[in-house]
C-alpha cells in the first residue's frame, strides 16, 4: 500500500475459474465462455457479500470511496461493462455497493483464437488436516502436570 493507501494486487492462474476456489473470492463466481463463431471468449465474475455490511463516511475517508478493478484480456477487447483502454478494462465500484450485498457484475468479451476452454477444473478435495478441526487436534497439546 502506498502513502495514498493504493494497493496493487496482481494474480497469476491457470484457469479464471478457479478463482473463486481462494478463500478470499468466496463470495465470488467466476465464469468463462467461449462463442465459437464469433471466436470470443467472455470472463465473467459476479460478487455479492455473504455478510453485507456499509462502511462509516469516516472508513470510507481512510480506505477510500471506491475499488478499482483492472483487467488485462489477452486478445482484443469487443465488449465490457467496464471502461476500456485498448485490452485493459477497469472497472470503478464504490466500496459500499460491494460490501453492502449487492450483485455487482463485471464481464468482459474479448477476441480468442485459442483453443477451446473444455470443462472447468475440479476443486481438490481440502486435505483434513487443513480444516480447522483436524488443525487443532493435530496441534499438540501441553502435557498436564
């Protein structure tokens, strides 16, 4: 975060849709579909709170009115709900529509000459010890004396 409290978060994947598989976009569903005619492709990601909240004016002065959100496409951008600059579309939310539980949807179409993107990955099965449960009977424990 800089000293205007900007952050930049980049992310690298494999497959857009399995975005939502991260625990911080849980509250996401990320989609991808492929127009074989038109040879597009269109990412889509939905968000709507799980726990809707509003943030105080006095928050929102000190983390900021609004998210932004900037996307790369990897081939001409032919539509977008978003504002678009060559393949870069960004899109501007207020912070409150995201956290109050509103849908807000973000798309973008672009021009794909690749192949076919085929069935979504299939999550992996959360190992035991990775749930809290299993974390905290694995811990060990102080010995009584």
């Amino acid at each position: 975060m800089d000293a205007d409290k900007h952050a930049v978060i980049e992310i690298a994947y494999k497959d857009f849709r399995t975005l939502s598989q991260l625990g911080q976009f849980n509250n996401v569903k990320f989609t991808m579909t492929d127009d074989d005619k038109a040879k597009t492709r269109t990412a889509t990601a939905v968000v709507k709170a799980t726990k809707p909240m509003t943030v105080s004016d006095e928050q929102l002065a000190y983390f900021g009115k609004d998210v932004t959100i900037s996307v790369t496409a990897p081939g001409e951008v032919t539509s977008t709900n978003g504002t678009q600059k060559g393949k870069t579309v960004t899109w501007t939310t207020p912070l409150n529509t995201i956290l109050g539980g509103t849908e807000t949807t973000y798309t973008v179409t672009y021009k794909n000459s690749g192949k076919p993107l085929g069935d979504a990955p299939t999550p992996a099965p959360t190992p035991a010890a990775a749930t809290p449960a299993a974390a905290a009977a694995a811990t060990p424990q102080p010995k009584k004396k």
